[in-house]
C-alpha cells in the first residue's frame, strides 16, 4: 500500500497553552510541573458536546505533547486540582486522557496540573475514530468516519479545512507491539497484508516512536474490511 506523500493530520483544534504558574505556583514549577486553567480546556471541549451533527463514529481527548520529542510522557501525572475537586488522571500511550467535564471544577477554576520530567509541555484537544475491540473495520464504515471528523472540523475551525476533503486515515500502533498487523480484505479478493512505517509519528508535532500506516482511500476497494490484529493506540482522519 503506497504511503500518502503529504501528511494531513486530523484536528489539532485548540491549542491550549500552558500557562506561567503564579502566586503558589511557583514551588510546583520548580519541581517539573506546570498547569493550565480546566475552565479553559472546558471551552474548548464543549464545543464537541455542542456539536449537533452525527458523531457516533469520532471521539474528542485532551492531549499533553512535550516540545521535546525526545522526552517520554510515561512518568507523566496529570492531576485536577481545586477547592472541591481532587482527581487524578491516567494518560494512554500517546499522551491523551478522555476528560470530565465537571460543572463543578468549572465554576472554581480548577487547575490541571502536569508533573513530568519536563515542563515544556503543550495542550492539544485531538478528534479521532472509535476503536472497534474485534479489530474489524469496514471500510465503507471508515469513509463516513472520516466525513464526521471532517464536519467536525468544518463546524470548529472552518478555515483549517477549507476546500480539503476526505484522503484516508492513519492507524498508529505501540512501537512495542511485537504482533502489529493490519490486513485489507476486500469482498471478493485474497487478505492483503499492509506494510507499516517505524518509528514515525501520529501527529507532526508528537515523537517519531510510533509504528503507522496511512490508508488511502483512492487506493481501497469500496467493500471489504480493515482488520488490526493488535489494538491500535489511535487512529485519525486524513484530509486533503
């Protein structure tokens, strides 16, 4: 399967930026951490709640992204700190965390609170498709996934997407994952095995420590399926 020549990645929407700590939050800064206001990342994700269009297909995380690529988020902790709301939580392999979206924190600005090896972190709000847990995808099914994700982004942020439309998608596994296979299985033709990129990245600003695949859709029979023999970490709408 020939990889797309361009990367087009799906919807690095609001770029939340992490904010100087002030009054106590400099003994927090000086240990590796660095917070940004959870009202803040409310706005932006509400906009996926709002959304009224059809999503079943596409899901909304917050994502941390160190500004060095060599540096791991493994260690990382992200907390939600307030008056009234205490709540640790867990980040996936990629940096990502599904994020409540409490009325109450909200109301007390609570912060976030990142402590890692290294404070040079960003915020991103990332869209991406549901993982399916028996690893088969129909193919129909990921072109209107895509179409989702792009009417998404068309009702955000019209001008990031303007006269782009549907490529593909890319699938990003662990770069561990000793048994990564992903095969098409078109409706009336032999299981192809498709070639996976080392070491690259999911999106152009996340480390090259990933193994991907960009499924274009030109190049895919209308029928048939996708399957993944492991479970993928994400996959993502490709737009051009």
């Amino acid at each position: 399967m020939k990889i797309l020549s361009s990367i087009f990645f799906l919807l690095c929407l609001t770029t939340v930026q992490t904010a100087a700590a002030q009054g106590n939050g400099d003994a927090a800064q000086s240990k590796g951490a660095e917070w940004i206001s959870y009202r803040d990342v409310y706005r932006s994700m509400l906009w996926f709640e709002k959304f009224g269009q059809d999503k079943t297909l596409i899901q909304q995380h917050l994502q941390l992204v160190t500004k060095d690529k060599n540096l791991s988020l493994d260690q990382a902790q992200l907390r939600l700190h307030g008056t009234r709301t205490q709540l640790n939580l867990v980040l996936d392999a990629t940096g990502r965390v599904k994020l409540p979206l409490l009325k109450t924190a909200y109301d007390e600005n609570a912060e976030l609170v990142v402590q890692a090896a290294s404070a040079q972190l960003k915020f991103y709000t990332r869209i991406s498709l549901n993982l399916r847990s028996d690893g088969l995808y129909e193919i129909s099914e990921l072109r209107r996934a895509c179409e989702q994700a792009l009417a998404y982004q068309n009702y955000f942020s019209p001008a990031s997407v303007s006269g782009k439309k549907c490529a593909g998608i890319r699938i990003a596994f662990d770069k561990r994952e000793a048994n990564t296979n992903v095969e098409l299985r078109p409706v009336s033709a032999p299981s192809l095995t498709l070639p996976l990129t080392e070491n690259a990245p999911i999106w152009p600003d996340t480390a090259n420590n990933f193994k991907v695949i960009n499924l274009n859709f030109n190049q895919l029979p209308n029928a048939g399926q996708i399957y993944t023999r492991s479970a993928p970490l994400v996959m993502i709408a490709l737009f051009e």
